[in-house]
C-alpha cells in the first residue's frame, strides 16, 4: 500500500471519475440524500423514545456520517454543474 498520499478520510479520496457522462447525476444524488435522511431518522428516533441514550462518541458519528454525505451531494452537484453546457444567453447585457 503506497502511503505518500496521506489521506486520512474516505472523503479524501473522492471524486467523480473522468470517464463519467456529463449532466447531474440524478440517482447518485438522490441516493445520499436518502441515506443522510436514514442516518437523521436514526437520531430522531434517539429522542423520541424511552430507551437508553446513545453515547455521545455515537451521536458524533451520526453528525460526522451527515456531513460527509453533505460533502458527497456538494461534489455531485458540483460535477453536474461543470459538465453541463451553460444555456446560450438571448440578449441583454453579457
């Protein structure tokens, strides 16, 4: 394992392949949405009910896990946003 690299997360490590068709990513997208809402239902449901608390090394997590899926919607969103041809302008200013 070649460790010149350094990184120290998987998000480091992430990124949109180069051979990947231009345009928004849809399914991708829609995909970490839904798991962020799992891993926020998760939390909701902490404080909902009469069980035990979760540890607070725990809850940490769960932010940490939303977060980087945050992180993983913004580099979606950002691919399709520069692989897609911006729209002809039709007068007005430039």
């Amino acid at each position: 394992m070649n460790s010149a690299h350094g990184f120290a997360l998987p998000e480091d490590l992430l990124c949109v392949s180069k051979e990947a068709e231009a345009g928004i990513p849809i399914d991708a997208i829609t995909c970490a949405i839904d798991r962020a809402d799992s891993v926020l239902t998760l939390l909701e449901d902490h404080f909902g009910s009469d069980k035990p608390l979760l540890s607070n090394h725990v809850l940490s997590s769960v932010i940490w896990d939303v977060r980087g899926t945050l992180g993983l919607i913004k580099t979606l969103a950002m691919h399709g946003d520069s692989s897609s041809s911006p729209m002809v302008q039709k007068g007005g200013a430039l």
